[in-house]
C-alpha cells in the first residue's frame, strides 16, 4: 500500500480503478499482497502490463573468427585473500615495450609508423580535452569508450581547486564484445598465491655505485631492496627468499638475502659470476606469499 499525491505518475492511480481507495481520508494504492487487493485484467481501469524481462545477451563469437595465435600463453593470476574473501588478479608478465607496441600495431593496420603514431598522439590529446570538459565517448566501433574519471581521499566535503585536480583522469571501457573474445576458450593457469600483506618492492639498487634497476654480480657486492612487507616486525621473524627469474618466469639463480633487520629494507649478496642478462627480482616470503617486480633488472658486475 502506498499513499497516493498530486504529483503522482501512476498509470495505475485512476478514479476507476478498484485499487484505489480512500481509508481516512487519504488516497492510497493497493499493491499484491495487501488486503482487498485486485489483480487487475488487461483493459480495466489501473491496469498496468508486466515489465517483460530483459533478454539475455547470447555470445555468439567462433574460435575462427578470433584469429588466434597458435602459441598463446595462458592467462596468469594470483589467488589472493582480502578480509577473509578470496579474490583474483593478474600475475603480469613483463610489459611491451613501446617500439615493439607501435609495431605491432603498424603491422596490424598496414599503416606506417608515423602514421601510427600521429593516430595514437591525436586520440590520446582529444581524450584529454574531453576529460577536462567531463565529456565522456560513447563506444567507438564497438570496442572501447572513454570516461572521466575522478577519485581519493579529500580532506574535507569542501575540498581545494587543486586537491580536486589531483584526482582527474579517464579510464577506457572495454566494450562487451571485445571481453566475450578475451574469455572464449582462454586458457588460464594458476601462478602462486598471495595475501594482502606480500613482498612489495618499491626500488632495487646494485652497491657500490647505488646504481637503479641493477642486479649485482659477484663476490663483495650486494644489493638493496626496498619496500614492504619482507618480513614480520618481531625480532626472531624469518627472512624472505630471493631469486632472479626470467622473462618467463622461469629460475635462473637464487640469491641470498645477506641481511634483513627490518620489513622494508633487506640486502641481498652478489649473483653468482657469469650471471647475465634482463632478469626480474621475485621474492617469497615465510609464509609462501611472494611479488614479482615488474621493472627490468641488468647486471651490474665489478
């Protein structure tokens, strides 16, 4: 039951209708389920058709219309529990590097490079002008659109120009279509495990020379990592593993942790000699849970 006002647009509030009354002296509209209530024939005063559910969106993607590589890696995540839930997110890889992106899409569209690149330099600066405005863009050739986007913590519900500035950005939404084809028959594997407190590494450094993104090779030198979660704060807590992976994730020597006194700073001692090559940082925990740097680490020997 409802009570019924001037301002009410109901089809089913008419004068006719028998579930409409007035019970002390006000208006109200019966519903299903309230006494004396009427269900109504289609033609009677106050009738009102059924909302007919919306149809469900059907996929209707082949595999052959996908254009898949035969040697596609299987899509990798991390099993990881957050206030008691189990959720899901991406193990990257090492990301594409930019020359081999804008090749690839040059190859892709038989444009030039150049011309890639003017395409992608005008849809990023238009992309900007329209979040400065929050003029969001409707899908583009089913694919993807653009929102505006804006987010964080503000020191009060009266906040400064700047810390509002602060926040902006866009997002790109994938259109519908275009996740059905990332989920048809992707292969997934399962990369490890994690909990909200894992390994996270905010720099890697070679000493001596305090040189970034180095590994360092051989006896007498050593390298610092920093950043959180290495270890528990109690004195007698255990130290994390360390080894260096490949671009596959595949081992390629451990590395000893040399000192860890505390959970954001530790000190691993030289790779063995004759270490060489782009490899990444992976460090595991006592209790299994382990990170993956994503920066590209080079030797950094004597």
């Amino acid at each position: 039951m409802i009570f019924i006002r001037f301002d009410m647009q109901d089809s089913r509030v008419v004068m006719d209708s028998p579930n409409v009354k007035f019970l002390d002296g006000k208006g109200v509209l019966l519903e299903p389920g309230d006494a004396d209530y009427v269900q109504l024939a289609p033609g009677t005063p106050g009738y009102q058709a059924p909302i007919s559910p919306k149809p469900r969106r059907h996929i209707t993607i082949s595999l052959a219309s996908l254009n898949l590589p035969t040697n596609m890696q299987p899509f990798r995540y991390i099993v990881q529990t957050i206030a008691a839930l189990f959720t899901s997110r991406p193990a990257a890889r090492p990301a594409m590097e930019e020359g081999e992106y804008l090749d690839t899409i040059a190859t892709r569209s038989a444009l030039t490079r150049p011309q890639v690149e003017k395409v992608i330099t005008e849809m990023s600066g238009l992309h900007v002008e329209l979040t400065r405005q929050s003029i969001p863009v409707d899908f583009i050739l089913r694919r993807f659109r653009i929102q505006p986007v804006s987010g964080g913590r503000l020191s009060g519900p009266d906040p400064s120009d700047i810390e509002v500035r602060d926040t902006l950005g866009y997002s790109v939404v994938i259109h519908p279509d275009e996740i059905d084809k990332v989920r048809v028959d992707c292969p997934v594997e399962k990369a490890g495990e994690a909990a909200e407190n894992a390994p996270k590494v905010t720099s890697v450094r070679a000493r001596p020379g305090n040189v970034a993104n180095k590994y360092a090779v051989g006896p007498g030198r050593t390298t610092e990592v920093n950043g959180a979660n290495f270890r528990d704060r109690t004195t007698d807590a255990p130290w994390p593993t360390a080894c260096l992976i490949n671009a596959a994730g595949a081992l390629v020597t451990a590395v000893d942790v040399a000192d860890c006194t505390g959970p954001t700073r530790l000190i691993l001692s030289g790779a063995p000699v004759g270490t060489t090559g782009t490899l990444y940082l992976k460090l595991v925990d006592a209790d299994g849970k382990f990170s993956v740097w994503d920066q590209e680490l080079t030797p950094h020997a004597a």
